[in-house]
C-alpha cells in the first residue's frame, strides 16, 4: 500500500491481540498503514473470553464495561450493533445462623463501615509502601468474623492482590479517569434498561442509581464476545492491509541502530517469522515482559524493566456452577424441608435478583468469597476469589474447586437449605484459571510497594528510539486492570507511532 503521492505507507507489528492491541490495529489501519497482529492464542480478546460452553454465554475474563456509558467499549458495541444494557444490583450478606433480609442489611452496614475505616487508613499511610503497613492504624476489630470481608473487598477481590502485595500509590488515580469520552446514553438497549430494577433495589438503600451518570454495563452476549466481534470487523474491514498470526509468539525484537526486527515462533510447529517493521507495538501483559518471554536486544532499559515487574498481575479466579432452579429461593427446596420452615423463609430471605452479589460469612479460615447470581437471570452462580486464595485454587484440579464452592454454598445457605444445595447441581461448571495461562500469568496488575511511578514510566513511551510502544491494561494508571483502560493505551500508542512516522 502507498499513499497518493506513491510513498509505501508505514508498517507496524502489533504484538499482542488483546483490547490494548485490537484498538492500537484498528487505529493505525484507519490510518492508511499496513499492520501485522501477531497474537499467540488461536482467537482475539486475550483476557477478554466468552465461553458459551454451558448453554449461555459466561465470561472467564471481563465481564463489566465499567464507567458506562464513558466506557469506550460502550460505543464500539454500538456501532458493531451489540446489545449492552445496564446492570443494577445489591450487595447482600449472608449469615447462615440468620440468613434473613434483616440481619443481611446490618452486616452490609456494618462491613461497610470496617471496609471505610480501613480505606481511610490505608490510604492515609504511606502511598509507596505496602497497603498493609497503612492498614495497621485503622480502629477495627480484626477478629470480627466479617473482618475478612472488608479486606478481600479491598485488596483480593479488587486489586487481585493482598494487603502485604500491593502499594495504593495508583488507587486514587484510578477513581478518577479524567480522559472520559462522550457520553452517549442512548446505547442501552431501552427493553433492557433497569431490567433488574425492582422494589428490592430500592429497599437496599439502593434509590439513588437510577439517576448515576457511571455505572456497569453488560454485554448480552458477553464482553469478550464484544471484543472478538471487534477483531473480526477489522479483519473484515481490511482485507488488504491487515494480516493476522495466531498462535505465533513474538520472541525477539531486535531493535539495534536504525533497525526493528520481530522474530517469531508457533505454538503449533508452523515456520519461523521475521518481520522488520517500521514500529512495533508490543501490547502483550506486564507479566511477559518480566518474565523475559519477550526477549530485547539490546536489553530494555533498568528503569523500563524495574516498571514491567514493578506492574506485576494478581490472582482472580471465577467458578461458574449451574443449577437446575434458583439456589436463594426457598421454593425451589420444596417437599424437601417442611412447610413451617418454606413458610417462615418465604417470609423473612432476601429476594435475590440477576447479578445481585452475595457475600457468605467467611469461615474460619479467614477465606472469602463472592458469588454473582443468577447470570444472564438464569439459574448460574459465579463464586470469585482473589489473590492468594485464587492463586492456591487456581493450582487444584476442577474437581476440588467446584467442592469448595459448593462446600461454601452449603454452609452459606445455613442449616436448613444448605444439606439440599448439591441437589439442585447440574453438574455443569467453568472454572477460570488466568495465573496458569501462559500468555496471560495472572489476572490483571497491581502495584507492587516501591512501584511508585511505573504506570506512568511505561505510559510516556521511554524508548529512545521511538520505534517500538508499549501497550496494555496496566499503563493506564486511570483505569488500570479493565479493559477500557486498555483500550485508551492502545489509542494512545497508535497515536504515538503515526505523530512519529506521520
Ligand atoms: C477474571 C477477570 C475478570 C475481569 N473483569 C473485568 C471487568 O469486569 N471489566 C473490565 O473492564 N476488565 C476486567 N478484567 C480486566 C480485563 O480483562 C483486562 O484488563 C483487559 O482485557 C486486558 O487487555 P490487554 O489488551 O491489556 O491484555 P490482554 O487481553 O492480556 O491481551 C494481550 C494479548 O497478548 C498475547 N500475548 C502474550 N504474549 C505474547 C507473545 N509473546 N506473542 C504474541 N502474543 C502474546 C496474549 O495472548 C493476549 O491475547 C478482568 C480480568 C480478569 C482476568
């Protein structure tokens, strides 16, 4: 390809198949220039993954377009014409010795208070070192059997990590994602919208999110659907000028004097491939970078490599379970506990409605879990745990992890209700496992304590010879660990690369 006056236009490798390196490709070819995308898994997305296996679609990656409708996700699904609608939950707390609406409205006061008074603490201790160091003035009482919870919704279930792992030198960058797009309402699909709004919202002290300008989105078909859709359509769109490689991994950039050379590999014995580009973008996670997966010649900079590991990914683990009827409805156990006992639970259990989180009391072992119910309103429960939790599970086999579900289920669901869960199993699971990807290594990145500042290293592109750009999730220091923040870097590098090369 030339442009009118017949000079070739630029060619860039893009390393990486993922939001970051999807919207980097879809920049540059809007552009005019040539693209190669070589990615090492068989599909587009990376952590981004719809598995459609159970009979609906479950994402094992993202599944959330946060901070909708800024989202940038949001638009895209607009214009490739995919149903999104907004999700309205309620948190509840589940205590089996009391499992009603009551009880589970005071425990959701009284985590909420521990988890503030940790924040303000961890917060206010010292940005650079670990959140734990700051969690140590917080007045709490840490052996509240709740205590846990506050953590993990501080630390494993939201930066993948624990308190010992991560500093909170990024976390208040990350609340406030000052390069927003245009808001564009009109993207929710209006049957859809507050499809999940019902009186019980309203009775969780929940009134005031009709009228939030950010919320969570869903994808009817699921986010990484949405995001593979993304990568056909180019694919579609530019048949001259884009060529793909999957299942080829980038070994080597060589990237000495005035040359750029990419050295490939397969994963399914195909040819060696050396590409010499005019730039790269290499928007493949932190974790491969660290790890050497990549391998520069010369080597990357101290500072640029004590970034990457600085950046590294936690642990999040997802076990979706299928059910035959609805495991929170007392009737669903009916001719199996008395009539006295379905009367009085009728009564007195929270109505738990689709993508509702619940939190049981964590055992004794301090271990937390989240379950999201009701997926796509049917009878799917997803449990979530995060950081070390996530990490030892993530090591068992499929069969000791739906144990310890449905182990957690049981005891939450309390004496009653709890011996007859295993009745309603189908035996039908998804188990995600990020940390034993091997393109992946992890789930998304935290900042390690002493990482002060390496968002923003990686993100002001530091590579003297403006050749080669880096992409992903974690450089996003605004919204790092999604993937719309991913996706900003890969605008952000495509941009780079063309003021660059023109
Ligand atoms: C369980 C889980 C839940 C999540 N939930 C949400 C959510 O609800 N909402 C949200 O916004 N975000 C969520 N995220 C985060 C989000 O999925 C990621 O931040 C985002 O998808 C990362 O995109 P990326 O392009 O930076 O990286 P990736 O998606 O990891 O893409 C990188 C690509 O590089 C490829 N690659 C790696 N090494 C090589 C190599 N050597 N050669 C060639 N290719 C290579 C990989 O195969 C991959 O396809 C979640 C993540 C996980 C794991």
């Amino acid at each position: 390809m030339a442009d009118t006056r017949g000079i070739p236009m630029p060619h860039v490798v893009v390393i990486g198949a993922g939001a970051a390196g999807l919207k980097a490709t879809h920049d540059l070819l809007a552009k005019g220039y040539q693209v190669t995308l070589i990615e090492a898994r068989h599909r587009f997305g990376g952590r981004a993954w719809t598995d459609e296996s159970m009979g609906l679609p479950v994402d094992l990656g993202c599944q959330w377009l946060h901070d909708s409708p800024a989202n940038p996700w949001f638009t895209e699904a607009k214009r490739l014409k995919v149903k999104i609608y907004k999700q309205i939950k309620s948190d509840f707390y589940l205590d089996p010795a009391d499992l009603s609406l009551d009880r589970s409205k005071k425990l959701k006061e009284h985590v909420e208070t521990m988890e503030s008074a940790l924040e303000n603490s961890v917060k206010s201790g010292d940005r650079n070192s670990a959140a734990s160091e700051g969690a140590k003035a917080a007045k709490v009482d840490r052996k509240d059997p709740w205590y846990p919870v506050a953590v993990a919704r501080l630390a494993a279930l939201e930066e993948s990590a624990e308190l010992e792992e991560f500093s909170t030198v990024d976390l208040d960058a990350k609340a406030d994602d000052e390069d927003e797009d245009e808001v564009d309402d009109d993207v929710v699909d209006e049957d859809d919208q507050g499809a999940n709004e019902d009186d019980h919202a309203a009775e969780d002290g929940d009134e005031g999110e009709a009228a939030e300008t950010s919320y969570n989105c869903l994808a009817r078909g699921g986010f990484g659907k949405l995001i593979s859709a993304y990568g056909d359509a180019l694919v579609e769109e530019y048949t001259d000028e884009l060529t793909v490689h999957f299942t080829t991994v980038a070994e080597l950039i060589r990237w000495q004097d005035d040359t750029l050379t990419v050295v490939t590999s397969s994963v399914i014995a195909g040819p060696v491939l050396k590409f010499t580009p005019d730039a790269v973008v290499v928007a493949v996670p932190t974790s491969i970078i660290a790890s050497k997966e990549i391998e520069f010649l010369p080597p990357l900079d101290l500072a640029t490599q004590k970034a990457f590991a600085d950046l590294p990914l936690g642990a999040y683990m997802k076990v979706a379970l299928k059910f035959s009827s609805d495991i929170f409805d007392p009737d669903s156990y009916e001719g199996q506990i008395s009539a006295k006992e379905l009367k009085q639970l009728r009564k007195t259990l929270p109505g738990i409605e689709a993508y509702d989180e619940v939190w049981p009391k964590p055992a004794s072992s301090g271990h937390v879990w989240k379950f999201v119910c009701k997926l796509h309103d049917q009878n799917v429960v997803v449990g979530f745990v995060g950081g070390k939790l996530a990490r030892k599970m993530e090591a068992e086999k499929d069969a000791a992890v739906v144990e310890h579900a449905l182990t957690k289920l049981t005891a939450m669901l309390g004496p009653v209700l709890g011996p007859h869960v295993r009745k309603l199993y189908q035996n039908k699971y998804l188990i995600s496992r990020w940390s034993q990807d091997p393109w992946a290594q992890g789930a998304y990145s935290y900042t390690k304590p002493g990482g002060q500042g390496a968002r923003k290293h990686l993100y002001d592109q530091p590579l003297s010879n403006r050749r080669i750009f880096f992409a992903g999730e974690a450089l996003w220091r605004a919204a790092y660990g999604t993937a719309h923040g991913a996706y900003k870097t890969g605008a952000k590098a495509a941009k780079c690369i063309i003021d660059e090369l023109g």
